[in-house]
C-alpha cells in the first residue's frame, strides 16, 4: 500500500498544480494574465524561456510563483510526460526560479 501511495503522489501533486494554474488563468481583472506576458516577454532570447514557450506553454501557462521543491517536482513529473531531455529540464527549472 505504502509502494502505491508513493507511486500516486508525484501525479496528485501534478494535477493539483495544473488545477491551480488553470483557476488562476481565468481570472476576470486580467492581472495574472500580465504577470504572465512580463515573465515571457521580460528576455525574448533566453533559453530557458524558449524551452518553457516550447515545451510547457501549449498546455500550460506561467504560474506567477511557484515554489523551489515544488518547482522540482513538477518539472522532473513533466520530463518524463513530455519527454523532456535533462537540458531542457535544466532550463525550465531555471525558468520557473528567474
């Protein structure tokens, strides 16, 4: 029981981070969805926003903060879903902690 629980828990903690997300990006003042356009517009040239606008933003839109630890897992959650190389990984971590 303990090995199934272990199993589940990366996946319950990835779909609460995306139900977070996807309440928060239908705020109604818009202001999410600005925060949202200065982190991805702030360095056009970056590589680590490159690989989030590659990677991540078809599904997924910026959090505006987003903690180290939980940062990590949903990251290493998502390299194996999208089969993200470690590089790409790297970089999308960075991302999320500019």
């Amino acid at each position: 029981m303990k090995i199934l629980l272990k199993g589940i828990a990366p996946v319950v903690l990835a779909l609460s981070f995306v139900a977070t997300v996807c309440a928060q990006a239908v705020k109604p003042d818009g202001q999410l969805k600005r925060a949202q356009q200065k982190k991805t517009a702030a360095v056009p040239h970056d590589p680590a926003v490159r690989a989030f606008q590659t990677h991540c933003s078809r599904c997924h839109s910026a959090p505006e903060t987003l903690s180290p630890s939980l940062t990590g897992t949903v990251v290493r959650h998502m390299r194996v879903r999208a089969n993200l190389s470690a590089e790409e990984e790297r970089l999308i971590y960075s991302f999320f902690n500019l």
